[in-house]
C-alpha cells in the first residue's frame, strides 16, 4: 500500500512534469515561428495556418494521469483536486465551459492506470484542462497556480504548527526557486482555498478561523515585491491580511524632541482607550527610567532590528540621535485589527517613508512656540545628559525646516498651551469619517470560525461557498467577496475588501 505522502508526491511529480513538457512545447513552437519568420525575405507576414502551433488546450494531466503511479502494492484512494477546469465536449467542441471544479482521481491497482474522469454540469468531460491544482488529502494541502512562465506551488505541511510554504517553478528555465517570503503569513490552519486575483497577487482563504482573520494575500507582482526584489536580489513574494471595509486611517505625529508630542498621545489614549491604540515602536536605546518594554517600546538590540528589517517586518525605520527607531508591521496592524485607530509617534525621516508606503495615514506635525521654549521643556524633562539634548536640539532645527515640505504633513500643530493643543488635536481626528462598513459589520465581529471554499470568480467578484451547514448557525451559506475596491496590500493589510451573503 503507498503512503498518502507517496501518492501526493507522484501527484506533484506528474503535474509539475505536465507543466514541464508545456513549456518546452511552447518554446519549441516558438522556436519553429522564429526561424520560419527569418527563412521569408520578403516583407515579413504571418505563419501560415500549418505553422501556427495548436493551441495547449486538450489534457496533458489527463494523459499523465493515465500512467501507472510508482507503486509496488496495491494501492487506494480517491484524492480530490480542485481546479479550474475547461471542459470541451466532442470532436467539434460543441460546448465549452470553465468554472472551479473538485475532480476525483481513484487511483487503481499497481498495473492499473490512474483513473481520472471530470463531470462537469453533471456530463462527463471527454477533455480538460487545469489551471489552477490543489490536490487535498486528510493531512495536506497543496496548490499550483500558474501565473506567466511560472507556477507558484503553495503548500501546507503535514505539521499542522509549521506555516506555508512557497517554491516557484520558472516553466522556461525548468529549475525550482525557493522565494524571500516577507511579512507575517496566515497562522497554520488544516487547509485552504486559493484563487488566483490577478497576475500580481493570488487570494488564499483559509478555513477553520473567523471569517474576518480567513482571508489572505500572497502577493507575487506587486510594486512592493518588484522593489523588494530589486533590493534584495532574490525573487520575493510577500504576504498580506485581507481587511475588511476600509478601517481608520493610522495617525502619523512627528515633532521635535521635548515638542509634547508623547503628553498629547497619552492624553488621547486616556480619554478615548478603547479608540486609540499606539504603535509600540521598536529602538536601540536605552529605556528612560518610567518606560516600560513592550509599552512604550520594544527595546532591542542593533543587530536583531536590523536582521528584522532585513526580513521585512518593518513599514519604517530610522537613525535618530544614534539610535535606530522602527515601526513593525505588526505593530500597526495589531491595533487595526483590535478594531482600533493607530497612533504613531515617528520622526520626520519615518513619517516621509511612510507616506511612501501602501499605508495610508494621516501626518501631523507638532511645533513648539519657540526654539527657547523647546530646549526648556527638553532639559525640565531631565531624561537627557546635556550631550544628548545638544544632540537633539540640533536635530530639532532640521526636522523643524522639513516640517514644510510639501505635502508630507497635512496638519501642523503648535503646543503652546497644552489643553488649547489637545483640543485643536481632537477636532483634527474627529474631522474624519468615523464610520463603519454597516454591510460588513454582521462577519466583523464574529468569532465563529468558517469553512469557506471558492466556488467561482469573475474579475471583480469571488463567491465563497460554506463547507459546514452555516445556516444552522444562522450565517449564510453562500457570500460575495468584492475585491473592486482593494487598497494597501503588503508590507501591511489589504483593505476594502466587502463582503454580503448571497440569497
Ligand atoms: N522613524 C521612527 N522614529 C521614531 C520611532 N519611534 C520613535 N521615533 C522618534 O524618535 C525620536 C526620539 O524618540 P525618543 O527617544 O522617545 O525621544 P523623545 O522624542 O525625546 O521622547 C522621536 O522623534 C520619535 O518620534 C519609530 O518607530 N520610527
Ligand atoms: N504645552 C506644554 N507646555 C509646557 N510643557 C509641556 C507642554 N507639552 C509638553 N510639555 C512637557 O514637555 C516635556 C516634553 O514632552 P514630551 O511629551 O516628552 O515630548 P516629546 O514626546 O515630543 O519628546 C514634558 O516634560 C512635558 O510634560
């Protein structure tokens, strides 16, 4: 008998060497038109009919699976792949049709062939072509999805507490690449679902979690990964969490050292706690004497944060005063998704890189009535040896001349009196819309976890369908996630998602 690894891995086998034998078809094909166009010395014109290579569209998989698997026993067991499928039916192709399709392979005795047949509509499809492969069994997940020349083969191991994983076969070059993968991935859950969005990005679900934490983004093309990439000088792919509805927008307040910046946060984080929520910034200094780690920072050492950055777990980062200063991803995120709005406290230089990334914010800057005053605040602090506040009020008058360039803050506060200050702070965040999805708002919440497969997709729209009989709980069976309003994305979430049930 073959162990289900066994089968899983002559599956893989025999799909990645189907994808194999397509790409070199496709390169010998062209390699055909190419000569044929440069043997013509006339005007160049189009192949005729006969050299055109036909289109790859009857089943190499179907035909692969037809050879014996490499058992030496009897072997079992029906596995389920779920792809994309076009069906064809007869010689003239009368009827064709695509949608997302659980097929069945029984695989037979050792001298047996595999058996694999598709229905389709409830008729049997004599060919069909997969797009996208997920081969399922009890204790493992694995999906390809072909995108360009390349197929991404996410898998899931056994081990229900390791995370997934990413390799990519380039179908031109034939050789496997193990990705950078930055960013957070999607806690281990028994299983998923994956469609691919566009070429940049492909949406996995995840099931056996609350909807609201099931939907993920692995982005594979996206101008983040593209810049990653190149900085780097390894392929990237990078994931993002799927939020849904729109969320606040972070706030962003920077201002000189000693401007009040940390007294107008805790004013706000009192008054409105389960509103705000600050973003613990990562740093190399040490901590003052009331500071807590974890609270007021998580403070590190110079060589694990810049190991972090390096494996992309930072929106910014920053050299201020001598010491490194950085927001996590994390750590903006962690307060979104408590349902809270980010406040963070960052310097001129982490405000502009952040104004550059994909998340969108709004920018504050805080001023003192005079440089006088700042430098008397500073040294009534008395957290600072006079070294330290020299070095801060010469970067005071840098960050104060940035303070102005355009359109890097949208706001500038000036901390003369502090409750004048906090009040004219309050009126900013509340000139916001603070609404929420109300359509959206029956899954936010909920703590249910969910088992959703795709059932379909146009290029806008995904139908996700329950695996468990929801409306025993009184949820829906059938939902419609909209993906027409997408923003953000990695290093941070993906918003706007919007989801309804569908009668
Ligand atoms: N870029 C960046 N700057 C930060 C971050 N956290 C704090 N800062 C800034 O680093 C500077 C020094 O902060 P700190 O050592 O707490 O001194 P203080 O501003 O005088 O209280 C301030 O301008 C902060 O806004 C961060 O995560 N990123
Ligand atoms: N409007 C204000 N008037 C007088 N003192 C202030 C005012 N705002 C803040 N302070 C004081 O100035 C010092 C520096 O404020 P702090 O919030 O630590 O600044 P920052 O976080 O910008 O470095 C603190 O001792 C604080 O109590």
């Amino acid at each position: 008998m073959l162990e289900k690894h066994e089968i899983k891995e002559w599956f893989r086998h025999t799909y990645i060497t189907c994808l194999e034998e397509q790409a070199q078809r496709r390169s010998e094909a062209k390699k055909k038109s190419y000569k044929a166009a440069a043997a013509s010395t006339s005007t160049p014109s189009p192949p005729p009919p006969h050299q055109i290579p036909p289109p790859i569209r009857s089943s190499p998989l179907l035909h692969r699976l037809r050879r014996p698997p490499p058992a030496s026993d009897p072997l079992l067991l029906g596995v389920s792949i779920l792809g994309r499928v076009s069906v064809s039916w007869g010689r003239r192709r009368s009827g064709h049709r695509e949608g997302i399709k659980k097929l069945r392979i029984a695989v037979g005795q050792r001298d047996a062939s595999a058996l694999t047949t598709a229905h389709f509509m409830g008729e049997e499809a004599p060919e069909f072509r997969v797009e996208s492969v997920a081969l399922e069994s009890k204790d493992c997940l694995q999906n390809a999805i072909d995108i360009g020349d390349k197929t991404y083969v996410i898998s899931r191991s056994d081990d229900p507490k390791s995370s997934i994983t990413i390799k990519i076969l380039d179908k031109l070059t034939r050789t496997w690449v193990v990705p950078t993968v930055l960013g957070a991935p999607p806690n281990p859950t028994s299983s998923h679902s994956v469609v691919l969005v566009n070429n940049e990005k492909i949406l996995i679900i995840e099931k056996g979690v609350p909807l609201k934490d099931s939907i993920w983004f692995l982005e594979v093309d996206t101008p983040f990964v593209k810049q990653q990439s190149k900085i780097k000088g390894t392929v990237v792919v990078a994931w993002s969490k799927g939020v849904i509805g729109e969320g606040q927008k972070p706030v962003v307040i920077s201002g000189p050292s000693g401007v009040g910046k940390g007294t107008l946060i805790a004013k706000l984080m009192k008054e409105y706690p389960s509103k705000f929520g600050f973003s613990v910034s990562h740093t190399t200094r040490a901590p003052r004497e009331k500071e807590i780690d974890g609270v007021h920072y998580h403070f590190t050492e110079r060589s694990k944060i810049e190991e972090e950055i390096s494996e992309g777990k930072f929106l910014e980062f920053a050299h201020v005063h001598g010491n490194v200063y950085g927001t996590s991803i994390e750590a903006v995120e962690s307060v979104t998704d408590e349902g809270k709005r980010c406040i963070l406290d960052i310097d001129v230089q982490g405000a502009r890189s952040v104004r550059a990334s994909s998340l969108e914010a709004i920018f504050i800057f805080v001023c003192p009535p005079s440089f006088e005053e700042l430098e008397k605040r500073l040294r009534a602090r008395g957290t600072e040896t006079e070294e330290q506040i020299q070095k801060r009020l010469r970067n005071a008058r840098a960050e104060l001349d940035q303070s102005n360039s355009p359109g890097l803050f949208d706001h500038l506060l000036v901390n003369d009196d502090l409750e004048a200050c906090y009040e004219n702070l309050k009126k900013l965040l509340s000139l916001y819309d603070d609404h929420e999805d109300s359509n959206d708002s029956f899954i936010k919440d909920g703590k249910e976890t969910a088992c959703y497969s795709i059932l379909s997709k146009t290029n806008s729209e995904i139908l996700l369908q329950s695996e468990t009989n929801e409306a025993e709980k009184g949820t829906t069976n059938l939902l419609s996630l909209d993906l027409s309003s997408l923003s953000g994305g990695a290093p941070g979430r993906t918003r706007g998602l919007k989801i309804s049930p569908v009668n």
